[in-house]
C-alpha cells in the first residue's frame, strides 16, 4: 500500500511526530513522500493546483493529517480518485492495530462508527452525480441501506460500551471499599507511562516507540514504607484529540477522573517548546474529562538522554510555578524513582491515606 502524507501548516512544527504516526502502520517504502499545505477554504480541502499535482503522483491511499468535514474527504476522493483517510481515520486506525482486549476493541469500533456516519450520510447526496471512488461508490440504496445497517450497530455498541463502563466502575468502588487511593499515571504517548508503571511495579508489560501501546488501563497495588495505593496505567494523549476519541474512551478516562493523585509523564528529551505544549495539551484533556483541579506530579522522563546544558527542568517549572510539583526521573535507568514515590506519599499524606488505618490494612494484607 503506497500512501502521501498531507501535513497542514499548523503542524510543521511536528513533522517527525506526525509521521511517526503514520509509520505505525506504514513502513518508511510505504510512504512515497509528504508535504506540507495551507488548507483552502473550499469543498476538497486543497487548492486545485495542489490537487492536480497530485493527480499526476503514483500512491494508492492519501492520509492528511487533518480533521476533515465530511464533505471535504467525499470531494477530495472523488477528486483525486484513490482512498482518502483523515488525522482522526488515522489514529483509530492506529488504535485498532494496538488494542489487546475486547473492550478497546469495542471503543475503538464505536468511535469509527461516529466518525463514519456522517460521512456516509454526505456520500449518499453524490450518489447521483456519478460513481464514487472505493466504498463510496454504492450507488444511492446501498448507501441508505449502508447507513441503516450502521445506526443500529452504532445503537448496540453504545449499549455494550456502557455495560462495560458499568462493570469498570463496580470495579473501581470495589478497590476503593478497601481504602486505597487510586494514583493515575497519564501523559503524552510515546513519553514513558508504561515504562514508568514498570519501574515502580517491576512489571513487564510491553513498551514501545510506537504511539498508543497501552489502549486498557492497567492497575496494581503498590506498597511504599507506610502507604498502599493502586497505581493506574491509561492511555496516552495526543495533540489536538478528537472529541470522538474522548468519548469513546470515555470509560477509560473516568480512571483519571476518580483519581487521588495524577502523575503527568513527559518527554524531557524532546525540544523545550514541545514539552511546554505537551504539559498544556495534558492540562486541556485533563479539564475535558472533568480532573481539573486534582493534585498532579510532573514526572520528567528521559532525563538521562538531555545534555546538562538543556535547561528544559528550569522552563518547565516556571511554566509550571511550582518545583516541587517536576521531577526528573528516568525510567529505564531507574533514576529518581525513589524520590517520585516520595512525592507520591507526601501528597497521599495531605488527603488523609498516610494514617494507622491504612498501616494496619498494609499489615494484615502481608500476613
């Protein structure tokens, strides 16, 4: 599959990222190249001397590296005449590469299901004006026949998906009957959350360069000198997240929402304007989701790969307004990750779970 890569101009700052989401699913052969446009305010999203460069370029599949309306992907398509996939297409195409368990799965399913229903809808007023190009070209009553099908498996995933997200908060009351706080880690993908779940548990679930490993929360006990907490591994941000996957995941990121304590896991060894941008998308998905205001840690990962000239702890607590809150650790070389567990019970003892109670649970849990 031979794929050209659309970047808009508002993300020429992150070229490397951006591709590095299109190679999750695509090998560096596969891609035949990229540029970078100024989107047009016209129905195919890209201005016709763009389009017709295209035209003349020899690739199966265009993915650009937007959000685009309905009506700019059906005319791009029938413009061009291949496939084209949009930034959002893309990254649940990527998530459904990654996910390991059913209800990622069905997150994953229900999302693309909201984002293609008015998609099809918009491809069903073309249908007359000739036969569009790959699965749009249905004809007029396979597309309403298409679009039915879609709306009731969109009504039954939503039913599933709320059973799910039912179950996941029986679970989580469960936990909390037995005192413990719950410490959610969270935080850009790609910045070390699994690796840094690892270092404190000594587990060894999976980490990777690829965006989106961790697609299922996941949660074990941790026991520290006088404090017990659940420590919660979720899903990675990304920049400018599209409300669909917010909702989708709705019941993923409700873990965050409960949380006693956030740790924010980010990349300190990217370019310091990219970890300030980072921290702030962090910040925005965290009010979305309802957590803002709850305390949070900054856990600045890497810090071994950023040269002593780099004053990327300096930036990133002024940004922050507070030192106590960033700290530099290293997960894969075990750097620091005392003195974060620290901090941990620290916090934990200002909201009460540093007491008798909790030690005595700790004592007869061991015994």
């Amino acid at each position: 599959m031979r794929v050209y890569v659309v970047i808009p101009k508002k993300y020429s700052r992150f070229i490397d990222e951006e591709l590095a989401l299109v190679k999750t699913l695509y090998s560096d052969r596969d891609i035949v190249g990229y540029s970078v446009v100024k989107s047009q305010p016209r129905k195919a999203y890209l201005s016709s001397r763009r389009i017709e460069e295209l035209k003349k370029l020899e690739f199966d599949k265009l993915i650009v590296m937007d959000r685009l309306k309905p009506s700019q992907l059906v005319n791009l398509a029938r413009e061009i005449r291949r496939d084209v996939v949009d930034r959002v297409l893309l990254i649940l195409e990527v998530f459904a590469a990654h996910a390991g368990s059913r209800e990622a799965l069905l997150q994953i399913e229900l999302a693309k299901l909201k984002y293609t229903l008015p998609l099809v809808k918009e491809a069903i007023r073309y249908a007359k004006l000739g036969e569009l190009h790959g699965f749009l070209g249905a004809g007029r009553y396979g597309y309403e026949k298409y679009y039915l099908m879609l709306k009731k498996k969109e009504a039954r995933l939503r039913r599933e998906a709320e059973n799910l997200r039912l179950i996941r908060d029986v679970q989580r009351r469960a936990r909390r009957d037995l005192g413990l706080p719950h410490v959610i880690i969270v935080g850009y993908t790609c910045a070390g959350k699994t690796s840094l779940f690892n270092a404190i548990t000594n587990l060894s679930l999976p980490v990777g360069p690829e965006p989106f490993t961790t697609l299922t929360p996941k949660a074990y006990r941790v026991n520290y000198r006088d404090v017990s907490f659940i420590l919660v591994d979720t899903v990675g941000f990304i920049r400018d997240v599209p409300p669909e996957i917010i909702e989708a995941f709705y019941a993923t990121l409700e873990e965050v929402a409960e949380a006693d304590l956030i740790i924010n896991v980010v990349d300190a060894s990217k370019p310091i304007y990219s970890v300030l941008y980072e921290i702030a998308t962090g910040s925005e998905i965290l009010r979305k989701i309802g957590a803002h205001g709850k305390p949070v840690i900054y856990a600045l990962n890497k810090i071994d790969k950023v040269s002593p000239s780099t004053p990327v702890l300096e930036e990133v607590v002024k940004y922050i307004g507070s030192s106590d809150a960033v700290i530099p650790v290293s997960c894969t070389k075990g750097i620091n990750i005392n003195v974060l567990l620290e901090r941990v019970r620290l916090e934990l003892s200002k909201k009460g779970f540093l007491n008798e109670e909790n030690i005595r649970f700790k004592i007869w849990s061991q015994a």
